[in-house]
C-alpha cells in the first residue's frame, strides 16, 4: 500500500521507504532447456507425435469423404443421424488433429530462446528488406523443417486435403435444388386440423389453457410424399394468452382464436427452432442468436438479429372444437433470401 507524501512530492510505501523514481529492467529469465533441446531421443519422439497428429487429420478428411459419399442421410431419421455422426466425428477428427499437432509442433521442436528486437524507426531501404529476409529465414531454420522431412510431408499433406471436407459438400450442392419459391408454400390449408408434435394427435381448443404452449404440426403430416422436408416448413408454436394481453391489427383480429394464436416455430434470422417461451413477458427466444419475439404483439422482434416477426398462422375451430388452420401462412417462413425485399 501506497500514501502521497505531500511534502516531498514522493509516493511512500507503509513503512515510510520512498519508491524509486524509476524501476530497473528486469531482463528476460534464466531460459529452461526442454527435453527435446538436450536429448536426441525425445527431440525424435516430439517429432513422430506431430507427424502421427498430422496423420490423425488426413484420416479424417479421408473418413470425412467416405462418410459423405457412401452414407448420405436418407430418408429416416435413423440414416440422418448415422450420417451426421459420422459426418460430426471424422471433420473434428481432421480439423482439431491440425491443431494439436500445430501447438505441440511449436511447444516441443520449435525453438523457445526468448529474443529482443529494439525498436528503431522504419526505415524502407535495402538494409532493412535484408534485415527482414534474413530475420524470416531464421525463423525458418529455428521451426526446423528444413531437417525434417517426414513431418514437412505429413504438414503438406494434411493441409492439402482439409480443405476438401468443405469444398466437396459445397461443390456437390452446386447442382442442387435452388427453388426458393418452395418456402412460399407449406402444407397448411384451410381446414387441417393442429395436431401435436409428433404424436399426430388433433388438439381441441377447450384443451389449451391460457399460459400452455403447444409445439404442432399439421394433422396426417407422415402421409405426405415427403414428410420430413415438409415438416421443417410446417411446424408451429401455439400459446393461449389472455385476450386482452393480444395486440392485433385490424386485418388479423380473426386469425386468433379466444386468445390462442400460433407462429411458425422457424426463425426469421437463419432458420433455427424458436421453442424457449417466457410466460410472464410472453417472449419467445431463439438458442441459436438470442432473437426474441413477443407472442403478444404478432411476435414482432424485441431484441436480436431477426429482422422480420414470425409468420402467423390463421387459425379457428371447426364443427367439433378442433383447432385447424384457416389457410396457409399468409408470407414465406424462414431467413430472409436474396428474393425476399426484407
């Protein structure tokens, strides 16, 4: 702890002694030899690790690729998570293999001598290019590839082949379905039932109690050709407020129910599932980015990237209390996409 002195100007530690005006320079610490800088056996050794590392990631770019092409995701959900398993586990495998091997490359063969550079102005002449170049080539010679070919193979190797864990995916979706226009349209329609997700059980309104929150599909989604891919469009999250708590324009005062109202459950940002419902604030969040959106007032966005609220969709009850759909979403549901103003 330190006082001012006021009458000498001095800052004083607590048992009286003045500071120093000025602190000597410690200098750099007394360097420690590594086991791989004295003997020659563990120098080898660190260097069949990086090379075995480096190994490691050109197996699971090869993993990766086989994986990809000889176990697609199918049409279950079973094939879908086999191949996203296997997908998930060989790309970590080759990305975080390059790691490694990078850290444990600098920490066991790299050299470790500490160094100071005094500062001086920059100067652009020849001398300082020289100085540079020969300051690079240092660097070169003290990382020790030169001497070591093995490893400088197993480095090439494996950086030229990660990249393909991402170029192969991207260039096989190069020829793919670009339709965007297939997120104008789901599989709503006037008179489908809501059903739950995923028993496929139609909900009646009698059954919807203000606060509960209902994650629906439409009724008979599997007997769609193709369900899944539909699904993913359709799906709706469905909450019962107190209708006095709704604030609703004109034009859709009759897309509610009684206080019940539901949104698609896809985010307007990048697509994510919106499930974590608030029930005192009536905000639903987003996991992925945080996007939140009031339930209460046409779910527009209160805080987050989205910049759009959540499509509704109309509902009402038919003859036997069902909750079913009045129509289609009345916009696209989804991120926004190069074809969409907002």
């Amino acid at each position: 702890m330190t006082t001012d002195n006021s009458s000498t100007g001095l800052e004083v530690r607590r048992d009286g002694s003045a500071l120093p005006e000025r602190f000597e320079n410690p200098g750099l610490p007394p360097h420690r030899e590594r086991m791989a800088d004295v003997d020659p056996a563990a120098d080898k050794k660190g260097e069949r690790q990086v090379v075995a590392l480096f190994g490691l990631s050109v197996l699971g770019t090869i993993g990766f690729l086989v994986a990809y092409f000889a176990f697609p995701p199918g049409e279950s959900i079973a094939s879908m998570r086999l191949s996203n398993l296997l997908l998930g586990l060989t790309l970590f495998l080759a990305m975080f293999s390059i790691g490694i091997a990078a850290v444990h490359w600098a920490k066991v063969l790299m050299s470790d001598h500490e160094r100071q550079e005094p500062r001086h102005p920059q100067r652009q002449d020849a001398e300082v290019r020289a100085a540079a170049v020969a300051t690079l080539e240092e660097g070169v010679a003290d990382s020790g590839i030169a001497r070591r070919g093995v490893l400088k193979g197993a480095v090439v190797t494996a950086l030229a082949l990660a990249p393909l864990s991402i170029a192969v995916p991207l260039i096989g979706e190069v020829g793919g379905d670009w339709n965007v226009s297939k997120f104008r349209h789901t599989v709503w329609r006037a008179g489908r039932r809501l059903a739950r997700d995923p028993s496929g059980e139609p909900i009646k309104a009698s059954e919807v109690t203000i606060g509960s929150v209902f994650h629906v599909i439409p009724e008979g989604l599997r007997d769609e050709e193709h369900w899944i891919e539909e699904k993913a469009k359709a799906v709706v999250l469905m909450v019962r407020l107190d209708p006095a708590d709704l604030t609703e324009r004109e034009e859709r005062r009759d897309w509610s129910y009684d206080g019940i109202v539901a949104y698609s459950k896809i985010c307007t940002h990048v697509g994510c599932p919106v499930a974590l419902y608030e029930q005192q604030t009536h905000h639903l969040l987003c996991p992925c980015h945080q996007s939140t959106f009031d339930m209460a007032n046409e779910a527009r966005v209160v805080f987050g990237p989205a910049s759009r609220p959540l499509p509704q969709l109309p509902i009402t009850v038919d003859d036997e209390g069902y909750l079913v759909a009045q129509s289609d979403f009345n916009e696209p549901i989804g991120p926004s996409y190069w074809e969409r103003l907002k």
